[in-house]
C-alpha cells in the first residue's frame, strides 16, 4: 500500500484529507442537492460526525482521499477525489465532487481527475483503474473521457433522478 501523495497540478493542489478539512462549508456541499443531483449522496443528511466517520472509513481500508485545494486562494479547499483500492483483484476506482461554490465549470475536476489518474497509473500493482457515473451528468463523462479512459459497461436504468430511471455509465483505463 503506497501511502496518499500530495499533487500538484496546474491550479491545484491534493492533499491527504485531515482534520481541517472537516467544516461546516464541506458538510454543506454534500448537503446541497444541486451539488449532489447526481450522487446517491443526496439521498443522507450529512453532518461533521457522519464525515469524519466516512473520512475514517476510507483511512482504514487503505484508500486514499484526498482535499482539492486551490493555493492561489488561500488554500481554498473546493472539493475531493478518492481512489478506492480492491488490491485483490488489481483495481482502483476514482471518486470526485467539486462542491465549492463558483468552482463547477472551471477545469477543477479534470484537472483533479487526471492528476489522481496519472499517479495510479504509476501502480504497478494495479491493472485497471475505474470511474463511472450518472449517464446524465455530462460534466463527468467528458472528464473522463477526455482522461483517455474508455466505455467499460453499463446499468441500464440503474437510479431514478427527479422521477426518471437513468442509466449508469462506467469507464476504465488498463495499466
């Protein structure tokens, strides 16, 4: 297990989730329905209690999650991106939300995405690195599509958002 980096690139910075990053501001995004329209997310009410909860969790299986920071605004933490690791079979699934509010459509996801997609590519223990998403939410299918990941299946519809069965899309890149 390689412990969580920090990364650089262009705007942003990831780094190991801590502590500080645990605020009100966080919880709200996770909160916020249009923010999480398309998560199963949308579905709990969110606390400090039950993030730090999740934050543990994910520490404890040996995944890395990481705060999306923007230095040129104080450290802004805008958002995170996870890798959760299934080290038996050599997978890593990418998780990402940009909750700051102004951040959506700025290049911050993509940005995040391929920065956390170019680290897990240098994994040799890992031979498919995975993401997918609501067939609906645009944004993330063209991150990561411009990510070079490719169509690797479907759930025909999978969830029901706002009273409509909407298919689920997943995409992968071979290591």
């Amino acid at each position: 297990m390689r412990a969580t980096p920090v990364l650089a690139s262009g705007p942003l910075r990831l780094v190991p989730f801590a502590a500080p990053h645990l605020s009100a501001a966080y919880v709200s995004w996770l909160n916020d329905h249009n923010v999480m329209r398309y998560s199963e997310q949308r579905h709990r009410d969110h606390t400090v209690e039950s993030c730090a909860a999740y934050v543990a969790s994910m520490v404890a299986a040996g995944n890395s999650l990481w705060a999306i920071e923007v230095p040129a605004e104080g450290d802004r933490h805008i958002g995170n991106i996870t890798a959760s690791y299934d080290r038996n079979n050599g997978l890593a699934d990418i998780g990402i939300v940009v909750g700051a509010d102004g951040c959506q459509g700025k290049g911050y996801g993509a940005t995040a995405w391929d920065a956390v997609l170019d680290w897990l590519k240098t994994d040799t223990t890992l031979r498919k690195i995975t993401g997918g998403c609501l067939a609906p939410n645009v944004a993330m299918v063209r991150i990561m599509k411009g990510a070079g990941m490719q169509p690797d299946g479907l759930r025909p519809k999978h969830y029901v958002v706002e009273g409509k069965a909407v298919d689920v899309v997943y995409f992968a890149v071979r290591t």
